[in-house]
C-alpha cells in the first residue's frame, strides 16, 4: 500500500513537469521526505528464522530496508515464480527481494549464510498468517535451500489462535498441524 500511494503522489507530483507548467514544490518535497523514510515503515509482517542457533529475520516487502529490497536480486525461486508469472501473466511476490515476503527472505538468509543445508528451520510469523504463496513459496525455497525441515508457528488472522505449519524434504507445500 505504501508503495501504491508513492506512485500515485509521485504521479500527480510530476504532471506539471511534463506539461512544463510550474511544478508543485511543497508536493515534490513531501514525495522525497517520503521516499527517504521508507525505513521507518512499520512492517504489516515480520519472520525470525532460528536454525543451528543463528537467527534470521525479515519485514514484508514494502517495510524492507531499500538496501535489502534489490528487485535485481533473485530469491532460491526466481525460476519458479517467473514461471509462474508467465502462466498467469501477473506479478507475483518471491521472485526477487523487492517482492518476498518476510518468510522467504528469512530462508534466502540462511542459505546465503550457509546454514540451511541439512537444517531444521523454525520461523515465527508475526502480524498476519501465512499467505496463499507463501504455502507452497516456503516449501519450494526450503527444498532448493537443501533443508531437512520447516517448522512456521502463526497466528490465525481471523481467531487469532496459534498456527503451526510443517513442512518436510519432497511435500510441495506447508501442511497445518491440527
């Protein structure tokens, strides 16, 4: 959401540019103090990953440092989402680190870091539960991580009851745990 609205106040601040009219300075000066404060937005969603006593965490895209949200850096499953995208023709989030959500950026961590390999992953999810993609993403990232195992506890959006998800070497998605 933080995104569509710089866009849209980044449009209507350029509009007397391009018409060369006088530009709206109080506008143009209100969208830099905006872009350069993206870090201070408070994440919606944030994902600590514990493995081999190492911690990892991550925010949901639009709360991710800008230093941390490269769109030219590839996720474990850029192959797979860009796959995806094709079928659908839409965007979709993972593929790149200015699209993952929280829990893939927490994998791509410890993979980058050299620890998922072989590993137990927990994660804790906080802020919402973990999304549609991210089922099956988590699952998808973990294998190409060369994880052993995925453990994900959440909070049920709507109860607000604890959630706790599983995944193990070849399942194709997160499977709750009743």
């Amino acid at each position: 959401e933080g995104v569509k609205n710089l866009a849209e106040e980044l449009s209507h601040a350029s509009k007397p540019l391009l018409s060369n009219a006088k530009p709206d300075t109080h506008a143009v000066t209100r969208l830099i103090e905006k872009a350069s404060t993206k870090e201070t937005i408070t994440p919606k969603v944030t994902a600590k990953l514990e493995v081999n006593g190492r911690i990892f965490t991550d925010t949901n895209q639009t709360a991710r440092a800008s230093e941390q949200a490269n769109a030219k850096q590839g996720t474990l499953i850029t192959d797979r989402i860009s796959a995806k995208e094709i079928a659908k023709g839409k965007e979709l989030p993972n593929g790149n680190m200015a699209t993952a959500h929280a829990e893939i950026g927490t994998i791509q961590q410890a993979y980058n870091a050299g620890v998922s390999k072989g590993a137990d992953l927990k994660i804790t999810v906080v802020g919402k539960d973990v999304c549609g993609y991210c089922r099956g993403d988590i699952a998808a990232a973990a294998e190409v991580a060369g994880a052993k195992s995925v453990t994900v506890n959440a909070v049920d959006d709507i109860t607000g009851l604890p959630k706790k998800y599983i995944w193990q070497s070849g399942m194709k998605s997160l499977r709750e745990v009743k």
